[in-house]
C-alpha cells in the first residue's frame, strides 16, 4: 500500500474511532491455517474431506442438511450421532413430529441409553427446549427435526428467528452441534422455488448440505440401501461447493459407506 | 442401672394434650371398627385394645368415642425418643397397646446422678412434651418396670441394689410375662405372689417349667440381666422449599413437588440409602399446615416411584389457602442394597442430572423420554421400544 493510500487509510480509520469507538475498527489477527476447526466426524471419509476447513460438522456453529424426504437427512443425522457419542458425548433429538423411530435409531448404531428424545408440543416450545439445551451445555450433538411445523405455524417464521439470534450469541460457549433437518418439497430440489422464502436459517447456518438420492443400491432384484450424492451448499469455514457420494446400505443394521 | 420411664393410657394422654377439654372424660379410642385404646377409666370397665367397638360402647357408654391417630402417638413417641437421648444414648422404647415403656440405660453414672437425671428426665418430659411419666431405676428391666408402674404418675422409684426381691414379693404373680397356660398352672398351683415363685427351689421349677419358668423364677428373684437393644435413630431426609409469596396455583405446586423429589433422591442415592415412608407438608398461608404421608410398599430412593407415590398424596391435598413453603421427607432410611452398575453405559438421568431435572420442572415430564428397545423381534415396529419417562411416567 502506498503511503499517500495509507494515510489515507488511516485518517478514515482515526474518523471512525473517534465517532464510533476504538472498538468499531480492530486490526485482525492472522488465522492459522492448519488448525482444524472442533467438530463432529460424520462417519463419511468422503463427506469429511469435502467439508473445507473443518473436517466434520462444526461444533459451536449451525448446520442445515436439506433433501427432499427419503434422501438419508435423518441417516446422516443418526450416524452423526453415533460417531459424537462414540466420542463420548450425548445427544439430543427434537421430535417435534413424533416421528422418531427408535428401533431404526439404534440400528443406525445410535446409543439409546445416551440420547435424549424431546417431544415439545409446539414449535416455539421446540426452540426455546434447544436454547436451554444448548445453554445448558450437556449434549454434544442436538438434531432438530421439527422445521416443517415452524413452516406450516404462522408465528414460526418470526419464532426461528428470534431464537436464531439469540442461539448464535449462546453457541460459542457450547460445545454442542445443532443440527436442523429442513426437508424440501418433491421435484427439482436444487429449484429455490422448494425452499421457504425469507427463512432465516440460510442465513445463521455455518454449514449446509444438500442431499439427494441418486440411485438404488440393489442386490439381483433386491434392494439393499440407496446411494446418495451431498453439495456443500455453504461453508462458512472453507470452501463450499464441492460434494461427496455415500451409499447407505441397511441389512439389519443401517450402514453408511463412501463410494 | 436401668431406668424405666413409663407413660400410662398414652394414646388417650395424647388425646387429652391436643383437647384439654377432654381431661376428665373416659375416652375410647377406635380405628377400624375396634378398640385402639382407651383411657384407665375404660380399661377398669373391661375394655380392651381389640374389642369391637359395639362391645367396647356395651361395656362403658359413658365413654366418649373418638377415632384415633396413630401418626400423631409415632410423632409424638419420637419427639420423647429424641429427648431421652439427649440424656443417654442406649435407649429401648417397647410401646404396647395402651402403656409406652422406655427403658434408658444408667450404666455409667453413680446412684446420685442417676436420681438427679431422673428428676431432669421427669422435668423435660412435662415442659416439653406436657405427658406427665412415671419413672422406676432398678438394676434390671422387669424390676424397673415394676417399679415405675408401682408408683403414681410424675413421681420415681429407686430400688437400691438388692432390694428388687422385697419389692418384687408382695406383687400379683400375673405381672410376670406369662402365657395363659403357665398363669393356669400357677393358679393351680397356688402361686398367688411373686414373692411365692421367688422362694421354690431353682431346680424344682427348672424340672416343672422347663428353661422358661427359670427364667420367669429368675426374674421373680429381682435378676434381670436382659441388655438394653439400643436401635439407633430413624433417620429422615427432607427437602423445602419457601416461597416469596403464597402459592395457589396448583401446577406450580406440582411441578416444585417433582423438583424436590429429584433433589431428595439424589441426595438418598449419593448417601446410598433407601426410605419406607413419604411425607409432604405445606405451611399455609392463615398459619395452619396440611400434612399427609404414605408408607410404600417397598422402600425406594428411585425419583419415579416416590414421584408416583407423592402424586397419590398431592391428589388428596386439600388447600384452601395459599402455600407459603412446601416440604417432602423420606423416613425410616435403611441402607440400599447394592445392585450391578452397567458396565459400560451410563443412564443419562444420572449422567446429566445436573440440568435435566431443571428442564423437566419448567416445560414438564412429559417432553423428555429415553427411548428403549424392549423386542426388537416383534413383528410391528411401534412394539419393538419404549419410550421410558424421567419422572412422573
């Protein structure tokens, strides 16, 4: 920088301090490249290694995973949890649906006896659950499956929101890493027509991945898991954009290779 | 030396302390349709603990029947228990039907102490617990009890040693603990006194009586060398809570019911133990208190079973006044026995007890499950688990 350019960089800067504050400009700090970012295997090489700068899902931070049903949302999400609480950690569901199914939890190696099944009854209840939770710090991993109910309220738009907000100031302190599975309409799921409008998660969520199937895994004529592409749709921490194949295969017990 | 504090007719005693306008009336204490006791009027009249109340009224009408309240003669018994170990540690309480003896070991103090603690004792009893005992020193239990039954009430009877026999002489043979047959022999016999029993031959009633009338000839001659059974105190755990202000609202007042049982609970489990009897008491605003309680089955520290235990007493809570503080005790702790950890997982009520009880007291117990497989074989999914509660399920 030149030093006509830097003295002029500085007499701004000198102008916003002295009318906003010392605090409203600082100097950044340099980021260390190689240190990864605290997070949650998910069991995936593949999907790992996709995950820029992270290597997992993140701890502390937001993450969405969207698909149109049946397209292993709620696979990956219970083989996330088996992988934290094979580090020790619990975890927490937010069935809001009262969709859970337990005898295919613990058959996606999931440890019943260290989970948490919450069953609120409406969707702000659901929000204000995972802030305590979190708040709380005594799960690892948190799964929120009840976004289509905040759709279909008509305070929950404005509900998710508020509790957005304020889970971005609580998670920094919280090792815990939410998980909030948005499930899109059938069709054209890379389509923005399939996904709410003005919904704030896009917007607090560090990461997001998009799952689709792709094909059926079949054995002769019998069917023996599915195979399913997912897009890092973002990444705050690294580069997004690339994506990952894995295959769920699920004979007594679900498992999920990369392929 | 063993003192022997004896509390005559004390259910109706009780009776009289919390209605003072019942002092000169005979009483008939009734619970179940039959007699639970009565007072020395009735008792002269023939009645009986046991009798149906029909016979008991045929027998005394004059007397006033009222039912009776064992809780409160349980209460009032510990109170006088926790007294009397403030004056000696060994203590024996034996409460029978209508009389309560408490036998309170002496050993280690010399006969003018002892005299000197027996007018403390029959002081503190009075002013404290306003029943008025009868207290009998002798160097054994029978003596001592004879000793204190011999005499009137608020006064006390030192048998120096050596003269248990004398005393024990001129009494009617039938004070001896004796079974209906033996008391027929007796009489047959002609034994009318202790006194008579007392001078046989030991050998004599040996080969008559067998080992039991040698004890029954021992115990004629003043020897009583039966030790004081010492019981340590029932141990109680109780969790409070007070509120700023008088409390109404009934779902407040179950919701803070369950958060103390999960405090009582941790606490029982951290100190290993278990409890028989639960008891809830709420203090009323206007100065009065609602007390009720439950004996369980089983004993138990488990927060679920005692949950569902103090639902059944809160259902019949009658507040007609706001709360002002709330208390949950567990009684008569007995050591847990021990039981097999899981090897390798943990329950995650344990594990996160910290702030799991906290989030079922404010959005309830039934939002938090923990889902378990119970048949992973049957033949619908929806039957393969369940879904276990924390509290209140």
């Amino acid at each position: 920088v030149g030093s006509k350019k830097r003295k002029r960089l500085e007499a701004t800067v000198a102008t916003i301090q002295r009318r906003w504050g010392l605090k409203a400009l600082r100097r950044g700090k340099p980021v260390s490249t190689t240190a990864k970012f605290p997070h949650i295997p998910t069991g995936f090489p593949p999907l790992d290694q996709a995950l820029v700068g992270i290597g997992g899902i993140p701890r502390s931070r937001l993450t969405e995973l969207l698909g149109a049903p049946t397209s292993g949302m709620a696979t990956l999400a219970l083989k996330i949890i088996a992988n934290a609480q094979a580090n020790g950690d619990t975890a927490a569901y937010i069935d809001l649906g009262g969709t859970f199914d337990p005898d295919y939890t613990a058959r996606c190696e999931v440890n019943l006896t260290r989970l948490l099944l919450v069953r609120p009854k409406t969707g702000p209840e659901a929000l204000e659950i995972v802030q305590s939770l979190i708040a709380g710090r005594g799960v690892g991993v948190l799964v929120f499956e009840a976004v289509p109910h905040l759709l279909t309220d008509p305070h929950g738009f404005r509900a998710l929101s508020a509790a957005l907000r304020q889970l971005s100031q609580l998670l920094p302190k919280s090792p815990c890493a939410p998980i909030f599975l948005t499930p899109l309409q059938l069709g054209d799921v890379m389509s923005t027509a399939n996904y709410p409008s003005g919904f704030a998660l896009p917007h607090y969520a560090t990461v997001r991945l998009l799952l689709e199937k792709e094909r059926w895994l079949q054995k002769g004529r019998d069917i023996r898991g599915y195979q399913a592409r997912v897009l890092v749709l973002k990444n705050k921490l690294g580069a997004a954009g690339k994506s990952a194949t894995i295959s769920i295969t699920f004979n007594g017990v679900v498992r999920g290779d990369s392929t | 030396v063993i003192a022997c504090l004896l509390l005559p007719d004390f259910a109706a005693a009780v009776e009289r302390r919390a209605d003072p306008s019942l002092t000169r009336t005979p009483l008939i204490l009734s619970a179940a349709g039959q007699v639970f006791a009565a007072s020395s009027e009735a008792v002269q009249a023939g009645v009986r603990p046991g009798l149906p109340i029909s016979q008991a009224r045929s027998l005394y009408p004059q007397a006033r029947l009222i039912p009776a309240k064992p809780d409160q003669y349980q209460q009032t018994l510990a109170e006088i228990l926790a007294i009397l170990r403030t004056f000696a540690p060994k203590l024996e309480p034996e409460p029978g039907p209508q009389n309560v003896l408490i036998y309170v070991d002496f050993e280690l103090q010399t006969g003018p102490v002892q005299l000197a603690l027996a007018a403390e004792i029959n002081r503190t009893i009075r002013q404290q617990i306003q029943l008025i005992p009868t207290l009998g020193l002798a160097a054994g239990k029978f003596p001592a009890s004879m000793a204190a039954s011999a005499i009137g009430l608020n006064r006390t009877l030192y048998l120096m040693p050596g003269q248990e026999r004398s005393f024990l002489a001129p009494l009617p043979i039938h004070r001896l603990p004796l079974d209906q047959e033996l008391a027929c022999r007796f009489h047959l016999l002609g034994l009318r006194t202790i006194g008579q029993l007392a001078t046989l031959p030991s050998g004599a009633v040996l080969a008559q009586f067998g080992s039991y009338g040698r004890w029954l000839h021992r115990l004629a001659q003043g020897q009583d060398d039966r030790p004081i059974q010492s019981s340590p105190p029932k141990a109680v755990e109780q969790a409070t809570f007070h509120f700023d202000s008088p409390m109404t609202d009934r779902t407040r007042l179950i919701a803070l019911s369950q958060s103390l049982i999960q405090t009582l609970s941790s606490r029982l489990q951290t100190k290993r133990q278990i409890g028989y009897r639960l008891q809830l008491n709420l203090h009323l605003e206007n100065g009065t208190g609602w007390t009720d309680q439950i004996t369980l089955r089983q004993p138990t520290a488990e927060p679920d079973r005692l949950w569902r235990m103090l639902e059944l007493v809160l259902e019949r809570a009658q507040v007609n006044s706001g709360v002002v503080a709330m208390q949950v005790s567990l009684s008569d702790l007995t050591p847990a026995l021990g039981e097999q950890l899981p090897l390798l997982e943990e329950p995650i009520a344990m594990m996160q007890a910290r702030w799991l009880p906290e989030m079922l007291t404010r959005y309830g117990a039934d939002r938090f499950f923990q889902p378990e497989i119970t048949d992973q074989t049957a033949p619908l999914p929806e039957r393969r688990f369940e879904l276990r509660g924390f509290v209140g399920q």
